[in-house]
C-alpha cells in the first residue's frame, strides 16, 4: 500500500499515526453507527488521548472527507492544517449542493457490495458478486474499476483482505445517505479553518490536461465563495486554502464586472 511507503519518509520529520477508521482494518464494525460525524468524534477523541498535541490531518476518499469534516468541526487548536486527497466533497453526498451525486460516482459499487455481501457479511456471496459486477455496475465504473489491477493479474478467487475487513453496511450507509444527512458538505467546507491542502491529479499520470468546459466545470458553490471572500482571504494562510472542486452537471457561474 502507498501508505506504508509513505509512512518511513514523513517519520523522519513528523509522529505518525495511521488510523483504521470504524468498519476498516482491524477496527471494530459497528452496526447502525456509520456517520461523518461518528468518524470525525472518534478522531476527535484518537487526538485528545493518543496524539495529546495540535495535529496535521492527511486522508485518501473517504478518509479526506473525514479530514475535512475535523478541519471544520474539531475542537478548536486541534488540527493546525489537513491534507484532501482525491477527496469526495459533495459527490459522497446523496442530494449534494454542487456536482453530481454518489449515484453518478462509486453508489452503484457500494450498493453491489452489500447486495451480495449483506451487512456484516451476513449473505457473504463473493463469487456471484463477481459475475454481477459487470452487469449491474454502468459500463464506465467498470471500465474504471479495470484499469486498477494489470491485465495479467487473475481475478480473485476469494475475497481479498481489506475487502474481508470491510463491513459492507458502511457503503448502504453512503448509497442511502444516512452516512451524511447530519453533515451537509456545504455547511462543512463553510466552516473550514485550518490551512487546507487538496490535490486531486491521478498519480497513474502525469500529462497536464486542460479541462474541458463542457464536462468538468468550475463548481462556483456559495459556500466555497463565501469561504474565499471571508476577512483576512488575502493573508497567506487563507491563500493556502483555494481550492478548485470540478463537477459533471453544475454550470460555471457567469462571469461579473468588478
């Protein structure tokens, strides 16, 4: 895992902790609890009695929103600054202000992986799993989805580790929208506070492409606007948290006179 070759290099500066989030790793699943909000709290109390000092936050997907979620709402002088990786704000949302939802993103996997697999692994049908993925999942998640493993790689035979640690209840909790419905994505990124650092470039390439307008707009959210325009946004600190969040289905905002 990238994470494990990350680790070494940010040890010789920083105290890392690496943590498995409820349902993931080796951390305890916990049925009818899957909420932004149980995620973030539980960090919240990881800083308070492990970390014990003001923290850089960094996480990947899921794992960024949690990220985002404590740069807005942890206690206050917990998080100095946080990093989103290919965070999904808004797009993890079933109803979201800006962009598309996660019906039109990784909903269909997730809603797959709980079919066959059941909460809690109840029903634990891997193999029809497999033979359903391409014809319930849209063409284009599965092209996607193949472009992570090589050709030469066999499929599984078996389900792979992380997905055996994975409590298929976590993704209905997203598809469903109980996972957010207590965290609206624009009043987070509205409450934001520390330094925010948000990269979102595929690391499989490296050939700048400009984005297309017709596609993948520029999400003009008030939330976000408003966040830019607040008091101090030309301090260096508040530069360092622009972001640009690209959408499938809202229009750029028109362009006003100054």
């Amino acid at each position: 895992m990238v994470l494990r070759k990350v680790m070494p290099l940010l040890s010789t500066h920083f105290q890392v902790f690496a943590v498995d989030l409820r349902e993931q790793g080796r951390s305890t699943w916990t049925p009818g609890r899957y909420t932004l909000d149980d995620f973030g709290n539980d960090l919240v109390r990881f800083i308070d009695l492990v970390v014990q000092r003001p923290a850089i936050i960094s996480g990947h997907s899921s794992g960024g929103t949690v990220a985002a979620w404590l740069s807005a709402f942890a206690k206050p002088g917990q998080v100095r600054a946080s990093l989103w990786e290919d965070t999904p704000i808004f797009s993890s949302e079933t109803n979201p202000s800006c962009g598309h939802s996660i019906h039109q993103g990784i909903g269909p996997v997730f809603a797959l992986r709980n079919k066959w697999l059941g909460d809690q692994w109840s029903i634990g049908d891997f193999a029809d799993m497999q033979k359903a993925f391409p014809v319930e999942i849209p063409a284009p998640i599965v092209k996607a989805f193949a472009g992570f493993s090589p050709a030469s790689v066999d499929p599984p035979q078996g389900p792979p580790q992380n997905l055996r640690e994975y409590d298929p209840e976590w993704g209905k909790a997203f598809v469903s929208g109980s996972a957010t419905s207590s965290c609206d994505h624009e009043n987070m990124v509205a409450h934001v506070r520390v330094p925010v650092l948000s990269p979102t470039t595929s690391a499989r390439s490296t050939k700048r492409r400009e984005p297309s307008p017709a596609r993948s707009p520029i999400c003009r959210c008030d939330a976000l606007k408003n966040w830019l325009r607040r008091p101090g946004s030309r301090s260096p600190t508040a530069r360092s948290r622009r972001c640009r969040i690209r959408c499938t289905n809202t229009p750029p905002a028109p362009t006003r006179a100054r």
